[in-house]
C-alpha cells in the first residue's frame, strides 16, 4: 500500500484535465457525440432523465475517471459508501435542478458564456484539494 502523500499524486490527473480544458476545449468530437445521443433520444421519445444522464456519462467518461478514480483512491471503505450514497442522492437532486435550471434563457447563456472558466477551475480545484486531503503538498513543501 502506498504511502497516503503518493495517493494524492493523483490529484495531478483533475489538475492536468482542467489545464488541457482550459487550453483546448472540448473537442468538437465529443460535442457532436453528445448532441447525437441527444438527437437520438428527442427522436425515440425516450428523454427520461435516467437514459440521458447515463449516456451523456458515457460519451463523456474519460474526463469522468480521471477525476473520480483518484478521489475515491484516496477513501477507506467507509468513507466510499458514504461518498456514493451521497453522490447518488446528488445526482438525483442536480438532475432536477439542471433540467430546471436549462430551460431559463439567461442561465443557459451564461453557463455556456463562462464554461471555458468554470469547467477548468472546477477540476483544477479538485486537483488541489485531493493532493491537500492526502499531505501530498505538505511533503513537497517539506522536502
């Protein structure tokens, strides 16, 4: 097992995306795929809010595991039920509110003004706190 501070490296995986994000975008490959899916279900009638959470996770999931696969690396198993006991109640709660949220004209201009800041700064944040969490920015800074 290693040592906790190594655990927090992978912090270093939300950090890099959040730059990459902010420096590139996102490719116009994974948009076209999720406006397809999309497209898919408006056309099938089947736009339950189930079926478009879990493709849109799909289409979009690497960014997904190099955020979550070192969060949960960094909790015991306790501390992992919980975290997916929440997050589950979470996505439930969010789902709603963003389908809420989407159809006010101004929000959606905004979020889709400010993405190119919000998107990074969230994962870089992450990044930070994971390494913070784990002591390994500690140990640089002590080394």
């Amino acid at each position: 097992m290693p040592e906790e501070w190594m655990v927090g490296l992978l912090g270093l995986i939300p950090i890099y995306l959040g730059i990459r994000f902010a420096i590139v975008g996102e490719g116009e490959e994974e948009e076209e795929e999720e406006e397809e899916i999309i497209e898919r279900l408006e056309q099938s009638k089947a736009n339950q809010l189930f079926w478009t959470v879990t493709l849109l996770t799909i289409a979009s999931g690497g960014d997904n595991l190099g955020i979550y696969i070192p969060y949960f690396a960094s909790l015991d198993w306790s501390q992992t039920l919980v975290a997916l006991l929440v997050f589950v109640i979470g996505i439930i709660i969010l789902c709603e509110i963003s389908r809420v949220l989407s159809s006010i004209p101004l929000i959606f201009e905004t979020i889709e003004k400010y993405e190119r800041i919000i998107v990074p700064l969230v994962f870089i944040l992450l990044g930070l706190y994971i390494m913070y969490e784990n002591g390994t920015i500690e140990t640089f800074l002590t080394v």
